[in-house]
C-alpha cells in the first residue's frame, strides 16, 4: 500500500485502517474483541511485555499483548486517526470528556498551573474549575486571545509553574476562534505544552499538525462532529506519546470495540463535511439573517464573524 500521507482527505477517509497483511480484504475491518493474549511460549510472552514496557505499541509493529493495549480493530482506527490528523500515535476513549481530562492529566503534577479559554467544552471547564484542584494544580480561564495581543496576555495570565495551555477552536458553543499556531509557539517558548480540542475543525479544517500543538483531544458525538455516528468516543493525538500512553495504561482507559463501529461512517466524513453540511448551514444562516429576532450569528466561515479571517487561514 502507498504512502497513505501522499493521498487526499478524501481517499484517506476512505481506506484508512486496512491492513491486507492481517488475513482479510473486508471493506471495513472487522471487530476483534479480547482481553487475554495467547503466546508462542514463554520466550515470546516476555518479548511482547519487554517491547511493550520499553514503550512500543501495536501502532508501531508490536504485537498484542493483553487488551487494554487495543486490539486489531482499535490498531485500525487508531492507524486511520493518525495518518488523518498527521500525528504520532492515537488512542481511543470511552468518552470525549476523558480524552480532554486524560491529555491535560498526562502533563500537570502537584503544583502546576494551567490556562483554559473561556469557551471551552463546558465539562471540560468544570473539570479544570473544580477536580484540578484536588490534584494540587491550578486552572486559569482567559478570553480568546488576537494575535497581536497573545504573548502581552500570556505573560499576564501565566506564572513560572504554567505548564500547559488549553486550546479549543473553533470555542464550544460560541465559535470563537483562537490563534492557534501562534499560541503554541508562545507556549513552547515559556516551556509549556499545548492540547488542543479539535472537535469542530476536524482534522480537514484544522491545518493538521501544522498547528504546532503537542496533543489534540476531539469528542466525537452524532452531535458535534459530522463523523456519522451515534457512539462515543475521543482520541488523542500525542506528540509526546510516552506521557500520554503511561497515563491511558495505568488508568484502564480503553475504549470497547464495538464502539470503534464509528469508523465504518468514516468515508462519509468528507462529503458531509465538505458538501452537505457547509451548504446546509449556509442556507439556513442565510435565512436567519432575514430574522428580526436574531441578534447575531455564531459562524466563522461568515465573513461577517469576527473569527473569520482567523477560520480562512487554517
């Protein structure tokens, strides 16, 4: 198979997560479920767990070797989201929220500082606000940041023990639009990492990783992305995988297969998200507009957003 990176979204949406090499030429690989692994002998268990410890992954070419670490079916999707989103490795959660929780977690220890924007996921706030605390680190929220004023606010807003900033663009709800290239710059210079929710961009509208973010988190619900599924889920892209991957083990945080049928909606995601979607939204801003009751329209790719300019550039 060729290099997957040289193809268009669009072909990649499409035959992402196959692997002829496994034994099958479905079009969609099929769900693998299992905990315990059987081994060669004795010699090839100890092999398997000494990679896995050393820090190899299915992703990479190791060898299952106990469940939690994912099956063929995760290996697939999470081989998909990579290639997709231009990242290192991925994993999948049970929920979206744990995939944000778990990608701030896997940064901060006791006496940390975090910066989270204002219209971030409403849970995820409710996180930073209230269960951060009891780990010893501290959250601060600040409004979204124009270039021109991105490095004067964070010196104001962070500290000496600021470890990680938090990104989400578009913003949950009010689409606010963040200069995120230029805050993860500014973040790596005051030695800190940056996470980004991806959940409204996707990864066709978010300039992969040319955002310069070390880890992206998206929630994937029916609702908010156009994936086409009614299962849950989040994934990870890591940068710095080695953190991120320790921090998922030990915490039994794997999502289920059968919630891994999302990916089967994949190939569907660049037509809803190119074609049926924007010309849906458009259609319906545009009679919104003609509304007396509606006071403002919350979209980014209007020209009359104040987030636009920021929207045309990823």
């Amino acid at each position: 198979m060729s290099d997957d990176s040289n193809r268009r979204p669009a072909t990649q949406l499409v035959t992402l997560g196959r692997d002829a090499g496994v034994g099958f030429d479905y079009v969609n690989p099929p769900l693998v479920r299992g905990s315990t692994v059987l081994h060669a002998d004795v010699a090839d268990m100890r092999s398997r767990v000494a990679r896995r410890n050393a820090g190899e992954d299915g992703e990479g070419g190791t060898p299952a070797a106990y469940g939690i670490y994912g099956t063929p079916s995760h290996l697939a999707f999470y081989k998909a989201l990579t290639a997709l989103e231009g990242g290192h490795r991925s994993w999948a959660f049970p929920s979206g929220l744990t995939a944000c929780t778990m990608a701030i977690l896997a940064f901060v220890q006791q006496g940390d500082h975090v910066l989270v924007p204002d219209s971030v996921y409403g849970p995820t706030r409710r996180f930073a606000a209230t269960r951060l605390p009891r780990y010893g680190v501290q959250a601060s929220f600040y409004d979204r940041a124009s270039a021109s004023r991105a490095a004067p606010r964070w010196k104001r807003c962070s500290g000496r023990n600021t470890r990680l900033l938090f990104l989400e663009s578009p913003g949950s709800l009010t689409f606010e639009m963040q200069d995120v290239p230029l805050l993860a710059q500014v973040a790596r210079g005051r030695d800190a990492v940056s996470v980004i929710d991806n959940t409204w961009a996707t990864p066709l509208y978010s300039g992969r990783w040319r955002t310069g973010s070390t880890c992206r988190c998206t929630r994937r619900p029916s609702t908010s992305a156009p994936l086409g599924s009614d299962h849950r889920h989040g994934h990870l892209q890591r940068a710095r995988w080695r953190a991120c991957a320790r921090r998922s083990t030990t915490t039994g945080l794997t999502n289920q297969p059968g919630r891994l049928l999302a990916g089967a909606a994949r190939p569907a995601l660049d037509g809803r998200a190119a074609g049926a979607a924007p010309r849906t939204a458009e259609a319906l801003i545009a009679w919104l507009k003609r509304q007396p009751e509606v006071e403002r329209i919350l979209y980014p790719a209007d020209p009359g957003d104040p987030g636009h300019a920021l929207c045309s550039a990823t």
